[in-house]
C-alpha cells in the first residue's frame, strides 16, 4: 500500500460503475488507478473524485501493469473556484495536460507536484490571466531544465515536449486582452 498526497489531473470511465482516475501525485509522480464502484450512489468514493481534487490517497499497487487499486481518498482541496469560471476550468486542464506531457509515468517529482498546486490553488481564488500561463510555463521549464535567455519557455517546452495540448491558443486567445 501507498500512502501520497495526490491531484486528480484526468478520469475516465471504465465500466458502468468504474472509473480510472489519474493522479499527479507528490511521491509516486503520474499513478493510474481503479476506483471501484466510484460511480455507484452509496460508493465510499461519492463526491471525492473530480478534477483538480487535492488531497490524500491510499492505494495498492497493481503486481503487472500501471493500474492500481484505489483503495482510500481523503480531499483537502476541493478548489470550488475553478468551477465558477470557464476560462479558469481550461487554464487548470491545460496545467494538467502540460505536466503530464512532462514527466514520465510513476517517477516521483515532488517540486513539480508543488507547482501544479500552486498554480491550481491560485487559480481558485484569482482571476484568471494571461501573466498565469506564462509564470507557469516557466516555472515548469525551469524545473525541466529547458529554460533558456533567448526563448520563451512555451518554445523550450514545445522544444523538450513536441507539441504543447491542443487548447493553449485558445486560452491565448482568451486571456489576451
């Protein structure tokens, strides 16, 4: 069993009462895991697994393969505010894409997993803008390695990652005055 403080960066539906919730987490780095039954009424899992959840998990891990057990969840930040502006739902989901582009599965990155908290707590509780996407593209390029003079940190990231997620024009667009 492990114990990590965890985000949900990502769910997807894997049966009709199941779903494979993915974590960035601050010891164990990107986990997939199984959260069975979450999606039944009376689940232990009921109203603990959304987006940008924050908070302390517990789970098993899987003897082959990337996909573990989900055993426990206790959320700590629930990040309300993220739910009340659009713009600030796309800006947290580009976060998210971005740093799981990043990093490699299951390789722990304790820094990165405090920015990405960071970024999504201040996103709660601020306004989103245009000067939030780029601190948080440098800041992750500095904790890459990738961080250059003469560039700006969406070409290095573009340069160490191939391609940035398909809604950063957009929100460019969005966050532009």
């Amino acid at each position: 069993m492990h114990s990590t403080r965890a985000i949900i960066i990502r769910q997807t539906r894997l049966t009709d009462t199941s779903l494979i919730v993915h974590w960035f987490t601050e010891n164990n780095g990107l986990v997939k895991t199984v959260a069975k039954g979450a999606r039944r009424p009376k689940s232990a899992f009921a109203g603990k697994l959304d987006l940008f959840f924050g908070g302390e998990i517990v789970f098993q891990q899987a003897r082959k393969g990337e996909l573990h057990a989900l055993r426990e969840v206790a959320i700590h930040d629930w990040r309300e505010g993220l739910r009340s502006n659009y713009t600030s739902t796309l800006l947290a989901a580009y976060f998210c894409q971005l740093v799981a582009a990043a990093v490699e599965p299951e390789h722990p990155e304790p820094a990165m997993h405090d920015l990405l908290q960071r970024a999504l707590n201040h996103l709660s509780e601020s306004t989103p803008s245009l000067k939030a996407l780029q601190h948080f593209e440098k800041e992750l390029s500095k904790l890459l390695g990738v961080a250059g003079e003469r560039r700006n940190a969406r070409d290095e990231l573009r340069g160490l990652i191939g391609r940035l997620p398909d809604g950063r024009s957009e929100l460019e667009e969005r966050l532009s005055p």
